[in-house]
C-alpha cells in the first residue's frame, strides 16, 4: 500500500483547508486509514481516523467539531476537510493506514505516506 498526502497550504485563521489521501493498491475498501499531524519541535500525534466502510469516525479532542474526515472508496482516497483553523493547527500532516480496527496510535499503523505542511498564520 502507497500512501499520498497533498492539500496543505497557507491559510489564516479561521479559514479552512481539505487534504486528500490517495492510496495505490486493489485492498484500500479494507483498510483503516488514520491522520496524524506533528508541529515543530514536538511529537507526532494523533488527529482522526476512519474505519473501512466510512461509518466509523474517531477525532482526537482538539480537532473534534471543526475537523471532518471521509473517504470515498471508489476514488481510493480519504479527505480530512479542516474548518476554522487555529495557529496551534500547524504542522505536518501524515496519512496512515492498517488493516486492523479504528485506532490512535503510531504503532497501529503499517503504511504511512509523505506529509504535507499546513501553515495557519496571519
């Protein structure tokens, strides 16, 4: 499985942002793809995931109400659509997928992709 992140950009406060995951391979209706974020000198963490169907969603506390994620399995692609974004949202976006329940952590996932840089800055 082959993972691309693209979608980051510069935006302002308040202002919104959608980033896209594409993934190579005929298994990605099976998998759990999760997004993950890490901002200058700090670890990365966890921000949502979703499960194979689309009908489970999961979202760290800090982006729960104001990030939506979905995927769309004809397209092999899951979107996070980011809405009134925060300077505190900056950082590195990575998608990440596994073929194992919803989950938080790293370690749960296999696959990762490249990150792309969201900027959140007046």
């Amino acid at each position: 499985v082959q993972l691309q992140a693209s979608g980051g950009g510069s935006v302002q406060p308040g202002g919104s942002l959608r980033l896209s995951c594409a993934a190579s391979g005929r298994t990605f209706s099976s998998l759990t793809v999760g997004w993950f974020r890490q901002a200058p000198g700090k670890e990365r963490e966890f921000v949502a995931a979703i499960d194979w169907s689309g009908g489970s969603t999961y979202y760290a506390d800090s982006v729960e109400g104001r990030f939506t994620i979905s995927r769309d399995n004809a397209k092999n692609t899951v979107y996070l659509q980011m809405n009134s974004l925060k300077a505190e949202d900056t950082a590195v976006y990575y998608c990440a997928a596994d073929y194992s329940l919803l989950a938080d952590g790293l370690h749960e996932y296999d696959y990762w992709g490249q990150g792309t840089l969201v900027t959140v800055s007046s």
